[in-house]
C-alpha cells in the first residue's frame, strides 16, 4: 500500500490558530468544541497516581457502562506480578478487577489494548512478544462479565505475533497485530470478528491473506518498525488505526456489506513523534498519545488537525509523562497510562505511575 498522498494539516495549539481556519473551525463540530477547550497553553498534571509494585507497565484502557476506567496492567516492567485488568472509580480509587490465563507456552499474559464488546464482555490483546521471541503466540482473549463480575476467561484467537489495540462497533470486534511480516518494510495490520464468530473460537488467524484480515499497512520509518497500534471506531462506523513509526492515522470507511470503502491517511506528524493508542471520546474527538515524543494530542476525525494538551521532556513519571502508550478522555479528565518501556528515548525506571490531566 502506498502512502503518497497525504494531506496537509494544521498543528493546532491554540484557540487563535483553530479560527484561523476559518472553514475548518466553523464545519468541523470536533475542531470546535477544541477551541472552546483550550486556552492555547499546555497543560500541567492535575495529578499523579503512583501505582503499586503489582500494577506496573500501565497499558490499554476503556471505559465501561459503569463509569469506570478499566486497564490493562501489562506488568513488564516487573513480571514477577502477574498481568491483569485493574479498574480506577470515578474517585480515582484503583482496584483489581480480573486476572488473565497465562499462555500455555510462556507461562505469562500480557495485556496490551482491551474494549468492551456490544455483547458486554471485555476483550483484550494478549502481546506475547514482551515475554518471548517466539512470533504468532499471541492472542486475543474473552473476558465473560454477568452482572459487572468477571466470570470466566476464553481465548478467542490465536497466531498474531503482536496484537495491540482493540476496538468494537456493533457486532464486530477488531485487533491490530503491530508485526505480521517483521521484514523492512514493516507489514501489519487489522483483523475484524464478528461476535458470532468469536462464540465458536478460537479462530487462529495466518497473518497476510487471512480472510479476517481487513487493513493492510506498510510502516517505512526504518528508525522505528512498529506498526499498527492504536485502533478506534467512530460513531459513524469508520475506523482510525495508528502507524506508530510513521506518524500517521488511517481513516477506513466501509460499504454496507462491511467491505472497505477507502482508505486514506487521516494526519500525520504535526508536532507528534509517533502515535501509540487511540480512544474516541463522546465528543466524537480521537485522543492519542505520543510515547516517544512524552506527549497527548487530539485529532479532529473530520479534517485531521492536532491539537497537542501536554508534553514534557523524558523523566520517571513522578510529575508528568514517562513513555506514554496511551490516554482517555473521562469527562474533563484525559487519564495517560505511562508503559515506560525501554525504548527510543525512554529508559524503563522504578516509578510506575499514571497521569491525570484537567481540561480547561
């Protein structure tokens, strides 16, 4: 797939700027409701929610009908905790929620992105790349919830190398595998299940080729080769997937049988290093985070411009970012979950923290 064509945007920063769009600010309502937002400084933590030893390596996030924010602690940074799904209140108090199978081969899961199901159970990737060499371990799980308590764990798929983000919109669930063809360029992309076919998994997916596989993408940046990262669904059914070494959100449209309609790059760049997550929130606005640039932004799905809330330089997550992975939108709160993974600019350290940032 090449990547030719891409549009120029915008790096928005200040409520100045948006109205200098003129068109922009008046026809996107997303670009709108930013510049009602922002004041045009960045923001400062709000605070920093220091996390126990056995919450540590902080990853995907979703919220449920609940209002709680459910996580993925991934664990890597000390793997002699196990990895599972913890939840934060609406009072910021974080509590366990449910462990993980580990996999037969490996002995550990490791949890990266997680949603909510339209069915009310929670999926999760299951990135096997961050406890063994071994490609195609990974999987995708099933956490079953009755009455808000998780009941049971199933593994839905099996043979990515490294699934990643997730997403859902209606009946379909999606699961990006960052590495499918670990060769340069970087091949990955987005596989999609329906809920009827998860119910008689698992299905064990064959990488390029594999009916299941709906997106295709090549990542060029030869400094970083990681691929598909963050995906997120729109409420009007298009789907944004991250290009973590490139830089770059993909907008995918469909037709009403559910094949790809198009496919054209979003944004790219604008003041970001990469893109790592990625949530929509109930404003319609697409939020993700910037690990190797310590950074959280908001993108306008209509248009692409970003708007970058809050970035500081490289530290250990006491009072601000440490290798952000990703962010998500709770009212006027954007919570970041800091992985601080040794990687690029980031050295791994002994502070496992989140950071909650306020909006104007």
């Amino acid at each position: 797939m090449k990547k030719n064509i891409i549009p120029i945007g915008i790096t928005c920063l200040s409520a100045s700027a948006l109205l200098l769009l003129g068109g922009c600010a008046e026809s996107c309502k997303q670009c709108a409701t930013v510049a009602f937002l922002t004041d045009g400084e960045l923001l400062s933590p709000m605070k920093t929610i220091t996390l126990p030893k056995k919450y540590n390596s902080p990853d995907g996030m979703t919220i449920g009908a609940d209002g709680y924010i459910y996580v993925a602690m991934n664990n890597v940074g000390d793997q002699s905790y196990p990895a599972k799904i913890a939840r934060i209140s609406p009072d910021d108090e974080i509590t366990d929620f449910c462990d993980l199978p580990p996999h037969p081969k490996t002995g550990k899961a490791s949890p990266l992105g997680i949603v909510f199901g339209s069915d009310g159970n929670l999926y999760v990737a299951d990135n096997q790349t961050f406890v063994t060499e071994e490609r195609a371990l990974s999987r995708l799980l099933r956490i079953n919830i009755v009455n808000g308590k998780a009941v049971g764990v199933d593994v839905v798929v099996t043979g990515m190398t490294m699934a990643n983000g997730v997403s859902s919109s209606g009946d379909y669930i999606v699961v990006n595998d960052t590495n499918i063809v670990p060769d340069y360029p970087l091949k990955s992309g987005t596989y999609r299940f329906s809920l009827k076919q998860l119910d008689s998994g698992p299905i064990a997916v064959t990488g390029l080729g594999d009916p299941n596989l709906i997106i295709e993408m090549t990542t060029e940046n030869a400094d970083f080769q990681v691929g598909a990262n963050g995906v997120a669904y729109g409420s009007d059914g298009s789907m944004y997937v991250c290009d973590f070494g490139d830089a770059e959100i993909w907008k995918t449209t469909f037709k009403p049988n559910g094949e790809v309609d198009s496919l054209e790059v979003l944004c790219k760049g604008q003041g970001l290093e990469c893109v790592d997550g990625l949530q929509m929130d109930a404003d319609g606005i697409l939020w993700t985070a910037d690990f190797l640039g310590n950074a959280i932004a908001s993108i306008c799905p209509d248009c692409g411009n970003v708007t970058i809330w809050a970035k500081n330089a490289p530290g250990d997550g006491s009072n601000g970012m440490d290798a952000p992975s990703e962010c998500i939108r709770r009212g006027n709160k954007v919570y970041v979950s800091n992985i601080d993974l040794t990687y690029g600019p980031n050295t791994q350290d002994d502070i496992h923290s989140m950071t909650v940032y306020e909006l104007p």
